[in-house]
C-alpha cells in the first residue's frame, strides 16, 4: 500500500466520491456525488489546505481522508477538519485507516495546524487510540456525534 497525495491522482475522484456519497450523503440530503466529486478536486492541494491523500494498492484506490477548513457547518469556529476518512469494509482491518489519518494529522503539523478537529458519529475509539480527545458530543443532521480534536 502507498499513499498519493489527490492531486497525484485525480483519476480516482470518481470512485471515492462514489464511495463518500454513499456512506455520508444520507447526512447532506441533497448533495450529490457530483457534488461530491467537486469537493474532493478542491482537495487536490499538496502543501495548502483543503488537501487529500489517497491510499492505493495496485494503482488501485484502498481510501481516503481529507483535511479541510470547515466539516461542520454549525462549528465554523473550529477549524481545520481531518473529514472523510474511508476505507471500504474489504479493505478494513489492514491498518489503511490508521495511516491515511496519521498521513492527514502529519500533513497538519506540516502545515503549523495548532489543533486539529473530527466528528465522527461511531469511531470515537478508533481516534482515541490515536491520540484524540473529546470535546463534546452533541446532535448534528439528526446524529449523535462525538466532536473530537487533537493538539498539535
């Protein structure tokens, strides 16, 4: 497995719009997966954000996560986001999601990110593993949602 930036490989945008659309578009009614699609071409940064890493094995793509201003549009004093980490349930269990979120949270000390932020509705142990805390948890587009950050 290696790690792309998106902008080194815009040619998996479909797929992984496909796949956030269909895992997440049920919290953004309205938004498509050319919606989708043209928020993950804003991420094709390497050195700003919003930017995006994907994860390959075999040319082909194994995830994604993101780092972005805002994931949260009620939490726009918080900012930036580690958003759209995936990983498709047969990719799971391999240790991708763990190094697409290390890649972002590097990516943000990178860039002097002094406090980085997540929700996330049903990984809050997966992220505490990593060195996330808790901030609050709260109700967002019908969920419950733990918001979670990471001091830099």
């Amino acid at each position: 497995m290696q790690i792309d930036y998106l902008a080194d490989r815009p040619d998996v945008i479909p797929t992984l719009a496909r796949w956030l659309h269909e895992q997440w578009g049920h919290m953004a009614p309205g938004r498509s997966v050319e919606t989708a699609e043209a928020q993950l071409r804003g991420c094709c940064n390497r050195n700003a954000i919003p930017l995006a890493a994907v994860a390959l094995s075999d040319s082909k793509p194994v995830g994604v996560a993101c780092l972005v201003e805002h994931d949260m549009v009620t939490r726009k004093d918080l900012s930036p986001w580690l958003a759209s980490v995936f990983v498709p349930p047969e990719h799971r269990g391999k240790g991708i999601g763990t190094a697409l979120t290390r890649r972002i949270m590097d990516e943000a000390k990178a860039l002097d990110v002094g406090t980085l932020y997540l929700f996330t509705p049903d990984r809050e142990t997966f992220y505490s593993r990593l060195g996330w805390t808790v901030l609050e948890r709260t109700e967002y587009r019908r969920e419950q949602i733990v918001i979670m950050k990471l001091a830099g």
